[in-house]
C-alpha cells in the first residue's frame, strides 16, 4: 500500500513519533524524524528494518550542531 505523499516530517511530541514513523514507513513514506527519536529504544529496529526493505530514506534531526557554540564544544 502507498500514500499521496513521498515524505513525512515528524515534529509531533516525542511519545508520537514511533507509531506516527511506522503508519508512514508503511505506507512507504520516507521519514525525517525531529529529535529525540522517541521514548525508548524499543520498536525502532522494525522501522529501520522496514526502510530497509523499502529502500526508504529516514533521518533525525539535530538541527542543534549547526549552532557556532556546538560545533566548537
């Protein structure tokens, strides 16, 4: 199954991000996800495993190193 759409960006509170990642992996969206990824670890490994299967692109933000301070930290 697709979507009308060939990305998703999520931005929702970080307790949304896993199943908001899987309902669009599934539909073969690919993902970029605002840090942190989410809760806990468990759960991801099937989305990255679904990426892979789908040759999605999914990426985390860390819009952060992008900051002078960070980078010389």
């Amino acid at each position: 199954e697709s979507s009308d759409y060939d990305a998703v960006a999520i931005t929702a509170p970080p307790f949304m991000h896993l199943p908001v990642a899987k309902a669009a992996v599934l539909k073969n969206c690919h993902v970029f996800i605002e840090k942190p990824l989410g809760m806990s670890v468990i759960g991801w490994n099937e989305i990255s495993n679904i990426c892979k299967e789908k040759n999605l692109i999914n990426y985390v933000s860390f819009h952060h190193r992008h900051i002078p301070y960070v980078k010389r930290l």
